[in-house]
C-alpha cells in the first residue's frame, strides 16, 4: 500500500533501468511526475523553472506574454464552487499532457478506418476464442478504437465515482482545522480553501490520467470497468508502442490484447455484483483516510492568497493516512483481494484461450505480468490516485487458483463462483490455493429439505380451519377465539 494516499509525497521510484528519460520527465528537465507529486510541470509563462511554480501546468501552453489568459484561467480556479476535485480543470490538463505526446515522441492522433476495421475483427475473434474457455457469455456488445484523447473522455466518469470519495474526506477535513466560532465567519476563507484544494486535486489527476493514456492498451488496464457497459476498446498507438522490440508478431500483440479486453468485458458484464463491490471497497478505504489536523491547521495558519506554493507543501508532507483500524484493514484487504481474483481470472482464462492458437502467447503472457511485477501504469497510476496497490504477488497466486480450479472443477465450477461474492477465494485461501481447490463442498441438500418440511408444515397451519356449518359458522368460530 502506498504511504500516501492520493499521491501526496514522493510517488515511488520506477525501476533503475537506465532510462534518464523516464526519470527526469521524458525531456531531461526532472519537471516530470517523479519531481513533482501533484504534477505541476512544464513551462513557467511567468519566466522561473516549472517545478517551482504549481501553475505550471494550467499555465504551460501559454505564450509567455499572454498574462491577461493566464490571470483569467487563475480567476476560473479560484472561483470553482464544484464538488470535491476540479473535474473541468483535471479533463483540461489530461487533455493537454495527451497533447503533448508521450516521452519517446510519439502524439495522439485520431484513429483512422483501417485501425477501426481491425480493433473490430479482433474483438470478435477473440470473443470466438473465449467460448471455449470459460462459460460467461461475451459481453463486448460492441468493438471501439480509441485515441488517448478518447479514452481520456470515456473512463473520466468512472474516475470520478473513485476518486470523489477520496476527495470528498480531505476537502471536508479542510474546513473542519478552524475553530467552530471561526467558521461561521471565515466564509470567503473556506471556499478559497475548497476551490484551491478542488484545483490541486483537479491537477494531479489530470496529469497522472494524460500520463496513463500514453500507456494503456483498452479500457480495462487496472482490473476495473472504467469505460461505457458492453464495450470493448482498445488504443491502436498504445498497442502498436507496446508491441515494439518483442519481437511477436504485430497481429499476435493485437489479438492476446483482445482476448484480455474481452475477457475483462464478459466478467463485468455477467457478474453484475461485482462493480458495485470494487467500487464500494474503494468507498469504505476512503472513510477511513484520516488528516494530520496539526499539519493543517499550520498550512490554514499560513495560508497567503498570493503564495498557493504553501498550501501545495503542506500537501506535500504526507498530510493524509489511512486510518490504521480494523475497520480500514479490511476495506484494504477486500479490494486487494477482488482486484487480484480479478485480475489472476482473466490472467487464466486468455491464456487458455490464446495457447491453442498464439505460438507467442506464453511470452506476452510473462511480458504482462513482469509489466504488472515492475509497478507498471495502473497500479502506480491507481495508488497515486487512491492509495492503494495490488501486490503483483497476489495476481500470481489468483492466477494459479483459478487455474487449479479449472483442472478439479471445470470451468463450469470454477466461473459458478462468481454468482455471490461469499463463494469468492479469500485472501488466506490465496495463500492455500489447493486447500481452497480440493475442500469438499457442503451438503445442504439434508437441510433444503428440512427447511422444505418446516415451510410446508407452517403453511399448513396458518391456513383457515374448516367446517360444515358454512362461511358463517368459520366467521363465529374466528370471533370466539378472538375473545
């Protein structure tokens, strides 16, 4: 787990593989997200160095002469009365960053027929495949190409029912630091406070959400449901960037993809309990995040309208944790553990549908996994937002239980415990996959049948007694009991 929640501090070191690139932002400045947790980089339109200017971001594109621009985008901050995070402002600067292209140079660009007609094709081929593999249904009810700048739009909702939680217990804590008698007249003071709190929230986000659509493949990358029901999609660009230096077979990359965007898609689409369940787990972590009131109470104490570089420090400092209860535990525990019987399912699942028919399926199989092991996009990009990781050790042991389950049950019994989330591994039964795979299950067909007995036996005695003398002598006989 991430000992910030929602990104504030230090974000974690990517592995030390020689790339400066990565480190320093892609362009050698160091104004990328390892230097800047709330990512507030790029060009400073006031002349000093982007790092040092937490309007960085908003402000970056301008011309530098262009003040007047700058001043009234600064006023539309300031004046935000939203709710907890500045959705306008964090669609405008994932839109930006997308713009910007990702480090190694390559830009968005809309995706053309040919990607459309082959995105398509996949798609149903891979849902073909997955007939035979596992007994949900297809739930692609239709096959989209995206552009980064796309898939920016379609899975901002999604992105919102997760993170407002979040947001939602840091902006409330913001207002709390005041003493009560100061609140009611410290009005201007607190939606200041709100509307600079929405906007920081507003920026991370969208930088860490511009970052992650130069990356991912589909809709599905961090084992959540972020785009519309029923519909599959992939980036073409990313798929294409993903697949160079393999050494696979362009048309293999697209189809293992597929079959995992597919595979995501009928889950979701036929365990309807199931995105309510994620989605709520990130709810209940939320309630537990708590504020170092002492922090903020001296950030409050500082606060200088023409100095919003204090409140971003303070932020900074590790102001928020997770409550350390039980309670918070196991809203942690149950995510983790979803995510990765997720995850470690649809891990199975492609590879027993790709085997037959990618001779490359193996490597992209091991290929997305050490991607996943070495902090890959969603789960940094997910921890950044919320808090929270998914242990790739989990994913591993999730991904061998369902295929142990597979050999002992079928598929038939392996996907029936998808039908209630009670009949779901835990995360002890991870640790224990061939206890959890070979425990008998119990026999309730003894007590369906004395509950059946009992049932029939209460019917038959509530219902009326009857007698020979007719409707009125029941009715006498009701009125003498009733006395």
């Amino acid at each position: 787990m991430s000992d910030h929640p929602f990104g504030f501090g230090v974000p974690p070191e990517e592995p030390e593989d020689g790339d400066e690139g990565k480190k320093q932002g892609g362009d050698g400045s160091g104004q990328g997200p390892a230097d800047n947790p709330f990512g507030f980089g790029g060009v400073n339109p006031f002349g000093g160095a982007g790092g040092d200017n937490p309007f960085a971001a908003m402000f970056g594109s301008l011309n530098p002469n262009d003040l007047g621009a700058a001043f009234q985008q600064l006023g539309q901050m300031l004046s935000y009365e939203g709710g907890p995070v500045n959705w306008d402002m964090a669609k405008d600067i994932a839109r930006q960053t997308v713009a910007q292209g990702t480090p190694d140079g390559v830009k968005d660009a809309s995706v053309g027929p040919a990607e459309r007609s082959w995105v398509s094709e996949a798609i149903r081929l891979a849902d073909l495949w997955l007939d035979g593999a596992t007994s949900l249904p297809s739930g692609s009810g239709s096959a989209v190409a995206w552009s980064r700048a796309e898939w920016v739009e379609a899975t901002l909702p999604a992105w919102k029912e997760l993170v407002d939680p979040v947001a939602e217990r840091v902006g409330a804590a913001m207002g709390d630091v005041l003493p009560e008698e100061m609140q009611a007249m410290s009005g201007p003071l607190l939606g200041m406070m709100r509307s600079m709190g929405g906007a920081m929230f507003g920026s991370q986000i969208g930088q860490a959400l511009g970052t992650l659509a130069g990356e991912v493949v589909g809709s599905t990358d961090v084992s959540l449901p972020l785009g519309p029901a029923g519909k599959a999609a992939l980036l073409p660009a990313n798929i294409a960037a993903f697949g160079e230096g393999l050494g696979v077979p362009q048309e293999e990359v697209r189809l293992y993809l597929a079959l995992r965007e597919a595979a995501h898609q009928r889950l979701f689409a036929h365990v309807p309990w199931l995105r309510a369940h994620l989605f709520g787990a990130v709810e209940g972590y939320a309630r537990g995040i708590k504020v170092d009131t002492a922090k903020l109470e001296d950030a409050v104490g500082q606060l200088d309208p023409s100095n919003p570089e204090a409140m971003q420090e303070a932020l900074a400092q590790g102001m928020f944790q997770p409550e350390d209860t039980p309670e918070q535990k196991a809203a942690l525990a149950r995510l983790e553990t979803a995510l990765a019987l997720v995850e470690g399912w649809v891990d199975a699942v492609v590879h027993a549908a790709a085997a037959p028919h990618l001779p490359s399926a193996a490597a992209l199989r091991e290929t997305l996994r050490r991607r996943r092991a070495t902090g890959g996009p969603a789960e940094q990009t997910f921890a950044t937002l919320i808090g929270l990781e998914l242990r790739p050790r989990r994913l591993r042991d999730a991904s061998r239980l369902w295929a142990s389950l597979t050999d002992a049950r079928g598929v038939d019994g392996r996907d029936g415990l998808w039908e209630h989330p009670d009949m779901l591994p835990t995360a002890e039964d991870l640790d224990d996959p061939d206890g959890f795979v070979h425990r008998e299950s119990a026999d309730f067909s003894e007590l369906d049948k004395m509950l059946g007995e009992a049932a029939e036996k209460r019917l038959t005695k509530d219902e009326p007694k009857k007698t020979d003398e007719g409707p009125g002598a029941s009715d006498e006989t009701k009125d003498d009991e009733g006395k």
